[in-house]
C-alpha cells in the first residue's frame, strides 16, 4: 500500500461532466450494476484515473492504492454476474477519513509525528462498508490532530479545493472534501466535532451531513464528535447514511434510534410542493451566531435566499435570535487547548517540533489553566447544549449560514489566521454539536470570484431522514444560480 497517490495519470477518457463513470450518483452505479450496462470493475477503473489526474494537485488521499481498489472492485464484480451482490451498493466506491480505523492502517492524525497509532481492528463505519460490498479507495487527509479548518498538514502539506487550487479544501475532513468535489467516486465519510464535515462542505458546494449523536457509531467517540457523508448530492448523502447509521455495541454512546427513512431522500428529486410534502415546516431563520466573525455580504444574501425558497412554499421562517456568546465559544476553545497541550505533554521534545507551529502555539496557552479553569471550559459545553435545545426547539428546520465567509487561501491554517482567535467561523456549526441535533449543508449560491456558499438546515434530534428529505427538496428547488456546474471543474 503506497502512503500518498502519486502515479503520473490519464484522464478516464470520460471527461469531467455529470455522465462522467466516476461523477454518477450512487443509485446510479447500482442500477447499472443491476442491469449489467457497467460493473463495478468499469467504475473503478475511471475513478482510478480520475485520482490520478487530479490528486497530484488536490493531495486528498492519505492512503490509496490502485491495485487494492482493482482487486476488490473484480470481487464486486463477480458478485453481481452470480447474483448475490452484499447489498445494493456492492461494489459502489467510497473514501474514509483517516482517523477512522482501518485495520492494519496507520492513523497519524494529521501529524508528521513518527509511529502513528496502526489499528488492529476496524471501526464501525469501516466494517458497515465492507459488509455491504462497498470498494474503500482509501483514507483521506486530515490537518494536525484535526484542529484546523483547513487542509494544511504536517504530514501531508496542503489539500486543495477541487474548485481552485488556490483555495481551501476545508477541514478538517480536507481531504474526503476535496475527493467529493472532485468525484472520486459517490461517497466520503467524514468527522465533525465543530464543523469538520460541513465547512469542507460550505466552501466546496457539498451536500453534507453532522448526524444526531449516537447516530453512527465511532471508534473514537468524544463529546461533540460524529462521522457522516459528504456528496456532490443530498440523495448520496442519505444513501451513505442507509449504509453506516447502523446501531453498534462497540460505542457506548451509540443510540438505538427507530427506523429511519433514508430512500426518501436518496430517490428521485421530490416532486412534492413542500419541503414536508404535506403541510409547511416550522422554519427559523439565523443570521447572527452571537459570537466570532461577522456573516459576509453575499454569504448573508445567499442563505437569505433559501428562505425566500421556503417561503415560496408556505414555511415563512421567523427570525431566530443569537443564542451563543463570545464568552461560551471562548471557553469551549481554550477547553480544546487544554485537552490537545495535554497531547502535546506527552511528546518528546524533539517531536514537537514536528508538529505545525501553529497547532503548538494555540494549544500552549492550555498550559495558563488551572483545574478549576479547565472544569469551568469543560462545562462550556452542557451550556451550549442547553441553549442551542432551548433556542431551536419549536422549529422543524432552523436555516443558517454554515460558516460567516467564503473559501480562504489554501495556505491559510484557519479563516482567521491568528492562533488567538480560531473559532472566529463556527458559531453556527458548534452548537449542533453540543446538542446532538443534526445539521446538513447543500450549496445555496456563489460569490462573485465563484466560491461556493453552503447553507446549513438544522433540526431536532433524530429527525436526520426528514431534515435530509427537506434539503433535497431545496437541492430540487433551489434557483439555477445556487447550483454547482461540477462540469465546470477541471
């Protein structure tokens, strides 16, 4: 297994458009596997050459290897000529990030750190996947212990948008954004523990999902984190959520949430009039997190945009008033210092250096805390929690920019580029977090200079199948300036 793609490449021959083999949606690889018209082994052969046309400029990948892919996509493919395919999406392509276990892979994390942690058994997700035939590509980058909102890394050097080079892929699920973008295939599961899936998603033009806590279960579970899809398409999102939202023992905060209706939203784009298909939503419109950077002008005129969507439809968003602070962002950050200057203790002092300076500089002010300091950040979170519940609870979808700007230079380690001030753009993600309410993006415009613009729609816990039905059904009704042309992209 090669640690980085780096092959010279071809292009697939397929060309770069929406009928490319390796941009189709996940149903629609299925149903061709179905009737035989390609097979899993074609599809991996243009995905292939797809990573290798462009992952030499975008560095998405942290581990691939063709010939792996090759292998399992051949086995795929025998399964469906017997007719005893694992599932419906046997032999479709996906990425995992890299902090999510692969068996006998390693997991640095992001960091040039020597000896990265290889594990001996894989992670739900990991497992989920296989189990239904499905071919994993690889595992994508990351940034430095996940705590940049960007694609710069220690270890991997910086990935890219698939958009523009120049800018951010996001982070710090960098990379399975930049292999959505750039249709390495359907599906990529990302982490979010503040924004980690949806910023990629925002600043590429994504359909992205933070699911409801427990939801899918993690290897790794802490408070605020989850794992969930990014797609070109909010029906690729649901799709990857029918294959991992499965409940597993393995993580004790996993939930055994009912059944949930995920071919709702993977379908055809909905034909119905609103975005419940019956009756309007309770919508609450949010422009003012409280706390960081100000919204941007044409950020703000997009996500305005998708209420007037809703309200086309008789859900009439009512504003919704800030209810975090700068105080309560603040204390959640310096509690994450705290917690990633614990990691940085135990390094020996020639491995630090190895990290990015910019990770060690925001996490050595963890070492002014005291206990009682600590305790009082840790706390941070139970009252984001509690506000965020309060705040939304009499809506069925609260509408919100996903982040308060555009793309940035994709040399720059946050949108702020001032280790004091970090968590200047996810005072509208981190809430969703804290409370374990889901959260999906879907692009909703672009800026002048061409950056996507996601917006984020949220709602109440476990309600992930009916908040992922509502966005498909703005995807299906947003105005033709809000979608992305993925033709466009090189």
């Amino acid at each position: 297994m090669t640690e980085t793609a780096r092959e010279p490449g071809a292009t697939s021959g397929a060309g770069t458009g929406r009928n490319a083999i390796h941009a189709l949606s996940a149903v629609e690889m299925s149903r061709a596997f179905a009737a035989g018209t390609l097979t899993p082994a074609d599809v991996a052969e243009a995905v292939i050459a797809r990573v290798q046309e462009r992952e030499p400029e975008l560095n998405a990948f942290y581990r691939f290897d063709a010939d792996d892919v090759r292998a399992k996509a051949r086995a795929s493919a025998h399964r469906w000529e017997d007719g005893v395919p694992l599932s419906r999406w046997d032999g479709v392509p996906c990425t995992v990030k890299e902090n999510i276990a692969r068996a006998g892979v390693p997991k640095p994390s992001g960091t040039a750190l020597p000896h990265p942690p290889v594990s001996g058994t894989n992670a739900p997700v990991t497992d989920r996947l296989l189990e239904a035939g499905v071919v994993i590509l690889g595992s994508t980058t990351m940034p430095d212990w996940g705590m940049l909102s960007s694609g710069v890394s220690s270890r991997h050097g910086i990935t890219r948008s698939a958009w523009n080079t120049a800018w951010t892929a996001g982070g710090s699920s960098a990379g399975a954004g930049a292999a959505a973008a750039a249709a390495y295939g359907p599906l990529h599961v990302g982490t979010d523990i503040g924004g980690s899936i949806r910023l990629p998603g925002t600043w590429q033009g994504l359909a992205t999902l933070k699911p409801s806590a427990g939801l899918v279960p993690l290897d790794a579970p802490y408070p605020g984190r989850a794992a969930g899809p990014l797609t070109r398409t909010v029906g690729d999102a649901a799709v990857l959520m029918d294959l991992i939202a499965r409940y597993d023992i393995r993580d004790h905060s996993t939930r055994p949430y009912p059944a949930m209706d995920w071919d709702g939203a993977s379908g055809p784009a909905p034909a119905a009039p609103t975005p419940a298909g019956a009756g309007p939503l309770r919508v609450a419109l949010h422009l003012d997190a409280g706390c960081g950077a100000p919204v941007e002008p044409e950020v703000e005129a997009a996500v305005r945009g998708v209420g007037e969507v809703f309200a086309s439809a008789g859900s009439v968003p009512e504003v919704l008033d800030p209810f975090m602070s700068q105080d309560l962002m603040d204390a959640l950050d310096n509690f994450w210092r705290t917690r990633s200057y614990a990691d940085l203790q135990l390094l020996a002092p020639e491995e630090r250096p190895l990290l990015l300076d910019y990770i060690v500089r925001w996490c050595s002010r963890g070492a002014a805390f005291s206990g009682a300091d600590t305790i009082g950040h840790y706390n941070s979170m139970d009252s984001i929690r509690q506000r965020t519940v309060h705040a939304t609870a009499g809506y069925d979808v609260v509408i919100s920019p996903v982040a308060p700007m555009a793309a940035f230079p994709a040399e720059q380690p946050m949108p702020v580029p001032d280790p004091e001030r970090t968590m200047a753009h996810i005072g509208f993600t981190v809430p969703y977090n804290m409370s374990g309410q889901p959260a999906v993006t879907v692009n909703c415009g672009f800026t002048a200079d061409g950056r996507p613009i996601g917006v984020q729609l949220s709602g109440p816990v476990g309600t992930d199948d009916r908040l992922l039905r509502a966005a498909a059904w703005y995807e299906a009704n947003r105005p033709a300036s809000a979608v992305p042309d993925w033709a466009e992209l090189p």
